[in-house]
C-alpha cells in the first residue's frame, strides 16, 4: 500500500506559503513482491550451493572441469547473499588480481574469451618455464595465418 503525501495532510503554520506541488507517493514494496525476492534469492543461493558441490564432485575428473564449475556457483551466491557481497569485497582489497577475473565474469555483458585466456596465460606462466611455454607462440602463429587469409 503506497501512503500518498499531499500538502494538506502535513500540519502546516497558519499563513504559511503552500505551492501546489504534486503529491509524493512513498511506496512501499507490496508484502507478495518482497516475498518474492526473497525466494528468489534463496532459489539462486541454493541454485550456486548446488552448482558448487557439483563442481567439487567433476573436480577430480581430468581436466579443469571442476573449476569453472565452482566459480560460476560461487558467482550465483554472491548474487545472493549480503555476507557474501561483503567477504568479496574485503577479498576485493585484499587480493585485486586474483578477483578483477571474477569481477569481469559478473558485469552485464562478461567477457568470457578475454576471461578465460588470461587466465590461461597466468597458469603456463607459473607451470611451465619460459621456453616450454607456447599458448603465446600458438597466438602469434594464428595472428599470422589469418593476416595471410586475408591479404
């Protein structure tokens, strides 16, 4: 129910100056809507506990399946939940290279490629030695074959 304000419902002195204005509606969420946003976040807290516990379980498969997997749940609960918003941004201060990847997978339009190939990047950099690494060499090759299609 919205409680509107008008300028006569507020108790004014006498040969006070009134301007007519119009009336303010201090709207109040309806109890059916704000009990639909709460489901909607207990669904989508779940929804990531879900998702995470199923990328605990495809972790040990080869590859780095589990992974994503837990990240994109841990991106459903801090859509979710108020504490979970606060230990990312203390995480934010905290770490700032080790979340900006999360913090461009959860903008309106993420960047997934981009995402992932740096990240793919940072990984042969702490695994492999310098002349053993080759995503960059892999790039540089393809630059140059699609320059050459294209000439």
């Amino acid at each position: 129910m919205a409680t509107v304000v008008t300028p006569q419902s507020v108790l004014l002195p006498p040969g006070a100056l009134v301007i007519s204005a119009p009336a303010l509606v201090l709207s109040s969420a309806s109890p059916r809507s704000r009990k639909l946003r709460v489901l909607k976040r207990w669904a989508l807290m779940a929804g990531g506990l879900f998702v995470v516990l199923l990328g605990i379980l495809i972790a040990p498969l080869p590859g780095p399946g589990g992974v994503p997997v837990i990240a994109v749940g841990l991106m459903l609960i801090l859509k979710s939940s108020f504490w979970a918003k606060r230990q990312f941004i203390r995480a934010q201060y905290a770490r700032p290279k080790w979340v900006y990847p999360f913090r461009r997978l959860m903008r309106k339009k993420p960047e997934f490629a981009p995402v992932f190939w740096q990240q793919a990047l940072r990984a042969e950099k702490v695994i492999l030695t310098r002349r053993r690494r080759g995503l960059i060499r892999l790039r540089k090759g393809l630059r140059r074959y699609i320059r050459k299609l294209f000439r």
